[in-house]
C-alpha cells in the first residue's frame, strides 16, 4: 500500500518549467534537461504513475478542448 502523505509531497514537488521568451529556448532547456526528465519519467514508470495516453484519451482530449460554454 501506498503511503499517502509519500503520494502528497509527490504531488507538491512536481517539477515545473520555466517560461520561455522563444520556442528555440525551449527547445534548448528540454535538451540540455533530457537526462533529469527521462530519469524522472523511469521513476514514474516504476511507481505506476506514468499514464497511458491511448487514441480514446487523446481523441476525448481533443473534443473537450473544441466544446465552447456559453
């Protein structure tokens, strides 16, 4: 079993990404941080953690960002 307050502080310490003034900058923070991102997704990996994004889920995705609410 999992340990809940583990699954919390995992959840707060997501990592975030910095904002970029251009795509190529972007571009160079992903790469020069590849190693760090991959090691992080391996350990999601290994928790159970990582999601499954199938053609369901990208397709449902997709219709929910077209619905317009007035």
């Amino acid at each position: 079993m999992r340990d809940p307050f583990d699954m919390i502080l995992r959840a707060v310490t997501k990592p975030t990404v910095p904002t970029f003034a251009t795509e190529a900058e972007e571009a160079k923070w992903w790469f020069e941080n590849r190693a760090a991102h991959g090691k992080a997704f391996a350990r999601a990996v290994e928790r159970g953690e990582a999601k499954l994004l199938t053609r369901k889920v990208i397709l449902d995705r997709i219709a929910a960002s077209k619905k317009k609410d007035i």
